[in-house]
C-alpha cells in the first residue's frame, strides 16, 4: 500500500524535474490524467460518497483482474527461456519468496 501511495508524490517529483518542452514548446501536465483521476477516486471514497454495493463490486472486481494478470504471466513463461538464464537466478527468486513468505507469516504471528 506504501508504494501506491507514493505513486502521486514520485511522479509528480520526477515529472517535474525532467519535464522538458516538446518541439511546439507545451510542456506536458505534470500527473497524468490517470493519476489524477485515481487521487479524485481517493477522495471521494475516502468521504464515503460511493455506495457500499459499488465499493464492494468494484473491490471484486480488482481481485478478478489481479488473478487474471497474473494468471497471464504465468501462461507467458516460457521453461526454456527460464533454464536459458541458469539456476542462479531461478533460486535467488525461490529464496526472495521463501524469505517474504517467512517475513509475512512471521508478522502474522507475532500480531496474534
């Protein structure tokens, strides 16, 4: 969640310090239309203006499109590409995965 919220902040920073003129000299918005919308979206749930039943649909169907995606890269992997890099790589993954599992469930524990 950290790193959704500093996706407005570090975009807008980063915009701004490499925000050059194009060549009829109009500079580019500083935040995308994206991410201004996601900010408005924010706000206005964060008051409590969206109905219940559209925040619970909507919450759903982000879960649906998080499994979706990453079904997708997963039907993309490619084995031999994969054995192509070596073990090295491969395990270094496994080991970033176990040590996050451990870390997870670890906090999950000492929060009980």
């Amino acid at each position: 969640l950290f790193r959704v919220a500093m996706l407005l902040p570090v975009v807008a920073v980063v915009s701004l310090l490499f925000r050059d003129g194009t060549a009829s000299g109009k500079k580019p918005p500083v935040l995308p239309g994206f991410l201004v919308g996601f900010a408005v979206l924010v706000v206005v749930n964060s008051l409590g203006l969206i109905p219940k039943p559209v925040t619970d649909a909507a919450s759903q169907l982000s879960r649906w499109c998080l499994v979706v995606a990453i079904a997708a890269l997963g039907v993309k992997t490619s084995f031999q590409q994969l054995a192509a890099v070596g073990w090295r790589p491969v395990a270094m993954l496994a080991a970033n995965t176990v040590f996050l599992a451990a870390l997870i469930l670890g906090g999950l524990l000492l929060m009980r």
